[in-house]
C-alpha cells in the first residue's frame, strides 16, 4: 500500500512542478533561488 502511495505522488509532484513552472514563467530552478 505505502509504495502504491509513493507512484501516486511523483507523478502529482510532476503536474505541481509544470504548474510552478507556467506560474514561473518557465524560469531556471537556479534563477528561482
């Protein structure tokens, strides 16, 4: 069950992660610190 949970989210953290870069304006993780 734990490891199902663990496959669920990365591809979540993916969706979060494109949708900070659109709010970023697709800005470098360099740049953003």
């Amino acid at each position: 069950m734990a490891k199902a949970k663990v496959i669920k989210t990365e591809p979540l953290e993916k969706q979060l992660w494109k949708a900070a870069d659109k709010l970023r304006k697709n800005i470098d993780a360099a740049e953003y610190m």
